[in-house]
C-alpha cells in the first residue's frame, strides 16, 4: 500500500476512544463496527447508556446489538433517540406501519433489498440519517445472509491528494430510478432524483467522506458523460473491492444492526436462496448533505 494510504488507515485506526461506563463496546475492525452489549433495548435506556451509544455511533458507524427481544414499538423507541422516525414510501404503499419496512427473503424471491453496494435513499434531498435492521429469522441452512458495510470517510482518504482535489468541488445526480432497472416500481411511487456534492461533510463530525454510491448515483454533473463513467466506476469498485474498508456481520436471530447511513455503505449479502431471512428496518429522518 502507499505510504498515504497507510497514514490514513493508521490516523483513523489509532482515533482516541471515549471512555464507556454503560455499555460495553468491542470493535469488529479498527475502523468500522463494534458490538454493543450490556443493554436491553426493549428497556427504557439511562441518559448515560444513550450518551454512550450516540458516541459509539459516531466513532464505529455501525452498532451491533445481540439477543434483544423487542416488539415494534420497542424498534420504533430505541430510533426515536436519534430523531423523527421516517416514513418509507414503500412500507406506506404495503398498507403496513409507514416507518417500519419489512426486509424479506425466500425460496420465492426474484431480488432482496439492498443487494449491491448502496447508502440508502441518497436520491432523496434528505437521505435518512440512519437505519436500524432488526432480524428475527436468518437462514434455515444456520449460515449466510451476512451484511457487509464500508467507511465512507476511509474511502475518501484513501484516495491520492490530487483525486481529491478533482473530487472535492463536484456534485452528482442521485436517481431513484436505478435500483429498480429491470422491475417496474408500483405506480404511486414517486420516483426522488436530487443532486448532492461528491465529497461530503459529516454534519455530526465535520470529517470528510465520499457521498457517491452504485445503487443511486447516474452521473457527475461537472464532467463528460464518459469521465463520469469511467470516475464513478473507479469510485464504486474502490469500496467493493477494498476489504481494508469493510465490516462484516454475521447476523443472529434477535440482532439489530444501528448503521449511520451518512458515512456508511452497505451490501446485503444473498447468498443463501432458496432459505429465508426476515427483519424490519425503521429509519431516522436526515438531512441534506453539505460540502
Ligand atoms: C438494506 O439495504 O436495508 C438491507 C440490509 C440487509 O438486509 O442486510
């Protein structure tokens, strides 16, 4: 690896961690995830337990939480900690509670939400500022089905100073019309299209990150149709084929899985037809992403 590249993985794998009293926190990787355990989420959490969680979720992105038995309105209480639920289009046109999606799977799917590389809802002007994935069934075969996340702020430093220089004044079109190539999305949909900087500012954080994604960018609008081309393709096959930039979890029944949509991505893994899968996802309301 460049001598850059080592600099930037060490600067974010050696951050000072805060200090947790409530919970217990044992990161997947120095750079993104870590396991959250020591709390009951189907429990009123203390002050200090929440303050450490939104900590942990800042510093690690992506939060575990193993063996939690919660109803739906348990899944909606944990989220409301962290701002206004967000209604999902989909889950209203289902008939079904508009802030929780069903994420399902079996013998008689043709497609599983979130199969390729994606940070979710960015064709929206205000992509969620997260999501939390309860699973309650996984695969019948006992493996499978795992989610894979990359670090959106790794990948942006990752790349050498004068791509950056390149990227930084940019800005890119977010079409909700690509997730659905090859299926027709139900009538009522109304299909988001906005346009969001290439390069990103964590409003929580300040720090810089990469807001570029396969599952929702068309194009740069700065550049030609074939250098965006050939500049998103690069980009995409960056965070799918760095693993120095992934977390991998391997889902149990009972787990919720609390991932920060603003400097993540994420890869549902369907590896497991024809066994079933099942969860419910409840989103937090964001907001529009700054340079
Ligand atoms: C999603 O993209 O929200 C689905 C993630 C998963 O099923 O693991």
């Amino acid at each position: 690896m460049e001598q850059f590249v080592l600099d930037a993985v060490e600067r974010i794998a050696t951050r000072p961690q805060p200090d947790y009293r409530a919970i217990e926190v044992a990161p997947l990787t120095p750079v993104i995830g870590a396991e959250i355990s020591g709390v009951d989420l189907s429990r009123e959490l203390s002050e200090r337990q929440l303050a450490e969680i939104k900590q942990a979720f800042l510093a690690h992105h992506v939060l575990v939480f193993r063996d939690q038995l919660l109803s739906g309105e348990d899944h909606k209480r944990f989220a409301n900690h962290f701002g206004e639920l967000r209604r999902l289009p989909l889950a209203d046109l289902d008939g079904g509670d508009p802030a929780i999606l069903e994420v399902a799977a079996s013998k008689n799917s043709r497609f599983v939400a979130g199969e390729d590389w994606h940070t979710d809802g960015t064709a929206d002007a205000e992509p969620s500022l997260g999501s939390m994935l309860y699973v309650t069934r996984t695969p019948e075969i006992g493996c499978g089905g795992d989610t894979l996340f990359a670090n959106m702020h790794l990948a942006y430093e990752l790349l050498s100073p004068p791509m950056k220089a390149l990227l930084d004044g940019l800005t890119a079109i977010h079409d909700g019309l690509i997730p659905w190539q090859g299926y027709t999305p139900p009538p009522e949909y109304v299909i988001p299209k906005n346009e969001h900087p290439v390069v990103v500012r964590h409003p929580d954080t300040g720090r810089k990150l990469l807001f570029v994604n396969a599952g929702f960018t068309s194009h740069i609008v700065q550049l030609a149709r074939s250098e965006s081309r050939a500049l998103l393709d690069m980009l995409f096959a960056r965070v799918a084929h760095e693993p120095i930039l992934h977390c991998r979890v391997r889902w149990t029944p009972n787990t919720l899985v609390f991932w920060d949509n603003r400097c993540t991505q994420h890869h549902a893994v369907w590896d497991y037809y024809p066994h079933s899968r099942y969860g419910q996802r409840v989103s937090i309301n964001g907001t529009r992403p700054q340079a």
